[in-house]
C-alpha cells in the first residue's frame, strides 16, 4: 500500500532540494525547460507569469516569484507553507490544509498517533499512515 509519505518523499522531497540548490546558484538565466519539468508546469505558464510580473530574465531569484504564482502541486504546497513558516507544531487542519490532503485521513493518523498537533520532524511518521 502506497502512503502519502513514499509520494512526498520519493516526489516532493527531491523536486524541493533541487528547486533549493538552483535558487542558492544565483544564476543569471534558468533554462525555462528544467524549471517547468522540476515546478510540473509549462514553459508557456512560466512566461505568463514572467510576464504578468513584468519579468524579463529568468534567473534563480525569480524562481520564488513562479512558485509563488505557479498552479502545480509543488507551487501550492510551497504558498501555502509560507504561512505557517513561524509555526513549531501543526493540527490536522494544517496538515490537511498545506499537504492538500483529505482531512478525515489526517485526523485518522492523528488519532492513530494519540497526539493533537505534530512537529514538522513527526512528519514522517504522520505520512506513513496516510
């Protein structure tokens, strides 16, 4: 049985380091095309939002702005937990909110797990169980 933990940490998890190590580069230009592959969307959403942001270059500090603004999972996922970067624990209504995730499952792994709100290190095994 596949869990929420194997998608996020055999998907998620290498897409977000590599997105990591690109912005830390501070390059002048990103090729448009191995953005749009590690962001999953296309190249052509990528110059919408260049564009509607009156962007001309593409570098690595830009790639923030696309995700903050991108439609895919990873640019959701990443808007989403901006909000609770200050927070030290979740409840299942966060989990549910930020993962995308359905929230009766979050609130099963939480009862599961006797607890009511799970640091961002539990989050492993909270995944496991979803």
């Amino acid at each position: 049985m596949n869990s929420f933990f194997n998608f996020y940490y055999d998907e998620i998890c290498p897409a977000l380091r590599a997105l990591d190590i690109k912005i830390k580069e501070h390059c002048n230009t990103v090729d448009i095309n191995e953005l749009s592959s590690l962001l999953h969307i296309t190249p052509n959403e990528i110059n919408t939002i260049l564009n509607s942001k009156h962007i001309t270059d593409l570098t690595s500090d830009i790639i923030p702005t696309i995700m903050l603004n991108g439609s895919s999972y990873i640019c959701k996922l990443f808007k989403k937990s901006l909000s609770y970067c200050n927070s030290k624990t979740y409840s299942p209504n966060d989990i549910a909110y930020i993962y995308n995730i359905d929230k009766q499952k979050v609130e099963k792994a939480f009862n599961t797990l006797h607890i009511t709100e799970i640091s961002e290190a539990n989050l492993p095994k909270l995944f496991k169980l979803i």
